[in-house]
C-alpha cells in the first residue's frame, strides 16, 4: 500500500443509536478519482466527512499517510487535503475573488501574498468564474456560487509555491455537480480528472448521485447502501444491473453507446400505450 494513502479501515459512525457508516474498509491513492454513488440515505456525506477529517468515527480509524487524520493539527490537515461539503454556506458579503482566496488561508499568516492571489485568480479562471471576481458574492445564482466555491477549494489544493514540493494531496467533493447545468458538470468532472491525472497526482474522492456520470469519469466506484459497502471496483465490475436493482431498488435496463462509450443505465418503465 502507498505511503500516501488515505484509507478508512472499519469505519462505523453511530447518529441517533442508529449506524449511519457501518464497518467500511476503503483506500484512496493518489492519481486515482473514486466516486461513492448510492441512494438517498446510504451514509455517503457521512463516509466523506469522515474521510475529510471533518467527523470521527465511533469506531474504526481514517489515517492519511499512516497517520490517523485526528492527530493532525487543523492548519496541516488543510495543506494535506482540500474538503467541499454538500453545503457552504457563506452570508458575509465578500466579492468572488476574496471567497477564492479563503483557501490560500493555510498558507500565510493572515496577509495574502502576491501568490496567493495569483493562485486564487487561476482558480477562478478554471472555473469560469474569473468575469466575476469583483461581484458579491451572495448575489450570484446557486450554479454560480457552487462554482467559486470549486475555485475555493482548487486555491486550497494547489499548495505553497514558497514551501518545498510535499506529497500529492487529496481532494473530497459532495455532490459537486448540485445545481450545475449539463456543459458545467461535465466541466467540472473534467477539471477534477485534471486534479489526479496532470503533475499534480491528486488523489479524488467525490459522492455523486449520476450513475453515468460516474462511470464515465471514475476509475473506481465504492457502492454504499444502508451504510454498508456493497462493491468497491472499477466501473465495469461494480455497475450491473442486478446489483443497482438490488441497491435502488428500481429495475434497470442496459443501454450500449454506439460511439463506444461505457453503457447507460436507465430505468425499466412500461410503455403508456
């Protein structure tokens, strides 16, 4: 196993007596995009949290680099991974371009340099977002915010141009794609296979609820359902219909595309006529 994996060994977290995360075993290394699909319910944003260090398991461990990610201190563990929760809420009225620059905060010391603001200006740009910068940002759309904060957390990802180059580090996405349009899902999706597949060597972790959209950019899907794991594998192995009838419990049909792109699998519905 590589000294730079994240991994969740036996994971069990308990809300309301009941195991939301029930003894969940996953490794995520870098270069790598894992997505963890499942229904509503499932533990998914429980399991990611967890990952991120933002929750602690009631029992099992989540170490980083073999070391339990509790034993971080706040201001290392923001270098080491860069952590996008289903919901940011932000009501403070900052323009675009200073809520890109909250995530260069774990690398001064409460003044921006001239990187940083260069760094965050070219997370803005990834994310189309840099015809914004000087827009409030609670005046923006929802598509729009979840962009800059995509921008946000890339600020946070890109490191310390000042600092010797550290191990790759990892980013962790729930539901990146909520309130997107077609073109900017696929853009971020694509921005976040740049993350594991360019210098950088990221290792990403993102929940998604689109089937497709996970076998298209995933190269491995980790299937949740009731808390549990129900397959961890390559899209191929995991996406079958039995076992997404078996986890939504909805029955599916395989759909193959004719440009040689992986399958579609849509719901079984009968005809109205």
């Amino acid at each position: 196993m590589s000294a730079d994996t994240l991994t969740a060994s036996e994971v069990v977290v308990i809300r309301g007596g009941r195991a939301i995360v029930s003894e969940v075993s996953l490794s995520i290394t870098p270069g790598e995009v894992v997505v963890i699909l499942g229904p509503n319910g499932a533990g998914k944003s429980t399991l990611l949290s967890a990952l991120a260090g933002d929750l602690l398991p009631d029992s099992g461990s989540v170490t980083l680099r073999h070391k339990t990610i509790a034993s971080w201190s706040s201001r290392e563990l923001s270098r080491q991974r860069a952590f996008l929760p289903q919901r940011s809420s932000l009501d403070f009225p900052l323009n675009v371009l200073d809520v890109a620059l909250l995530g260069r905060a774990p690398y001064h010391a409460g003044v921006e340099r001239r990187d940083d603001l260069s760094i965050a200006w070219r997370a803005l740009c990834a994310t189309g977002m840099e015809g914004y910068a000087e827009r409030r940002y609670t005046t923006l759309s929802g598509g729009e915010q979840q962009r800059v904060q995509i921008a946000r957390v890339l600020a946070q990802l890109w490191g310390d141009r000042h600092a010797t180059p550290g191990p790759p580090p990892f980013l962790l996405v729930d539901e990146p794609t909520a309130s997107l349009d077609l073109r900017h899902v696929h853009e971020l999706l694509r921005l976040m296979r740049e993350q594991a597949d360019g210098a950088l060597q990221c290792g990403v972790v993102a929940v998604l609820h689109d089937v497709h959209l996970a076998s298209l950019y995933a190269d491995r899907i980790a299937l949740l359902s009731h808390g549990r794991l129900q397959a961890l594998g390559t899209p191929g192995d995991v996406l079958t219909c039995e076992r997404l009838e078996h986890v939504y419990g909805l029955p599916v049909r395989v759909v193959q595309d004719q440009a040689g792109g992986p399958p579609l699998f849509v719901p079984r519905v009968e005809s109205r006529s």
